[in-house]
C-alpha cells in the first residue's frame, strides 16, 4: 500500500510533535526537580559539593597522582574512618553556617529593598570570613581528636594566627601544601563560595529557599 505525500507529511508533523511535548514534559520535570532542590538547605549543600567537585580539576589530578606520605595514611582504619567523620561533620556544619548566612542576608535586602549584587559581595566576603575561622580553629578539634587516639601527646593549645588573605588564597586555588587536609579545606571554601553563587542565582530568578 502507497502512503500519499500528505499522509506522510502528517506522520512526520505527528512524530515532531511528540518529541516536542516529551522535551517540555522532560524539561519542566527538571525544573521541578531544581526547584525543590533550591527551596531546601540541604538541596543548595548538595549542589554546591557537587558543582565544587565537578569544576575540581586541579583537585581530581592530584588524586590521580595520590598524596603519596600523606599523615592520612599512617592511621590504622578505625582512626581514619573517625577523622574522615569528624572532617565531614565540620565540613557541613560550616556549609550549613555560610547556608543560614546567606539566607539571613537576603532576607533583609528584601525587606530594606537593597540591590542583590551589594548583598553577593558581602555574602562572600563574610563567606571567606568564615572559611578564615573555620581554619583558625579546626586544628584544634583535629589535635583533640588526635589527643584521645594517641598516647603520650601532651594537653595543648595548638591555634595559631589567623590566617591572612594570602593565606586563604593559597587555600582556596590548592596552591599551598600538597596534602588532603589542606586540598580538603580549599574544596570547603569553593564550596562555600558556590553555594554565595547559588543564592544570586535564586534571587536573580525570585526562587527563594525555605
């Protein structure tokens, strides 16, 4: 049987037709999905990891090269399990932090009307504030940690300076000490710097978090 050019030119509008409502149906589910995401604090953390993690590439080479020496490896499973908790429990504790942060700044500029790209700069300068903290303060909880597996470390407070810009910096581009602790401290600040990113994108397109 002999299909006239009409009948097949309606098969191919027909054909283009589904495709074209599957696509929208595809992309509105997307949209949905992201904007759940967006409207959840734990949604924004999880996508500024995994945004972190995937523009990475300088961190990604230096774990195919591996942290040969690094003091990691020299724990027994039981402590290395126990630091990588504790380094996870801190690490979203402080996204959590920079979460409640942003949030707390763009309400107000809501309420007192103030242009969003005042309130980024500021997000992010108060975001490299508390990375700086974070910094500060965390090799005390890694030497009380190492304080209860280790015997024979004495009792001491370990907190130096506060580290500088240049510091920071170092941090942040994994440009200083080749070893996971600091390689994981300068994921910490580009994800807390993603999630700055993040928040402007929500109230540059007015979809607010809850």
């Amino acid at each position: 049987m002999q299909v006239s050019g009409s009948e097949s030119l309606w098969g191919r509008s027909s054909q283009k037709d589904l495709l074209f409502i599957e696509n929208k149906r595809i992309g509105i589910k997307s949209e949905q999905v992201l904007k759940k995401l967006t409207q959840s604090s734990w949604g924004i953390i999880f996508i500024s990891i995994f945004v972190t993690l995937s523009v990475s590439i300088d961190f990604w080479r230096f774990i195919a090269t591996g942290y040969e020496g690094d003091s990691f490896y020299t724990l027994g499973l039981l402590e290395g399990v126990g630091l990588s908790a504790i380094t996870i429990i801190l690490s979203f504790g402080i996204l959590f932090i920079g979460f409640k942060k942003s949030y707390f700044l763009y309400e107000k500029a809501r309420q007192h009307n103030t242009k969003p790209e005042i309130i980024f700069l500021l997000d992010v300068l108060l975001s490299l504030f508390i990375f700086g903290f974070f910094v500060w303060l965390s090799p005390q909880v890694y030497y009380a940690y190492y304080y209860v597996i280790f015997d024979g470390l004495p009792a001491q407070i370990v907190i130096k300076n506060f580290p500088d810009i240049r510091t920071l910096i170092k941090i942040v581009t994994l440009s200083d000490h080749a070893n996971l602790s600091f390689h994981g401290q300068g994921l910490l600040a580009r994800a807390l710097i993603i999630q700055t990113f993040i928040f402007y994108f929500i109230t540059a397109t007015d979809r607010g978090p809850r």
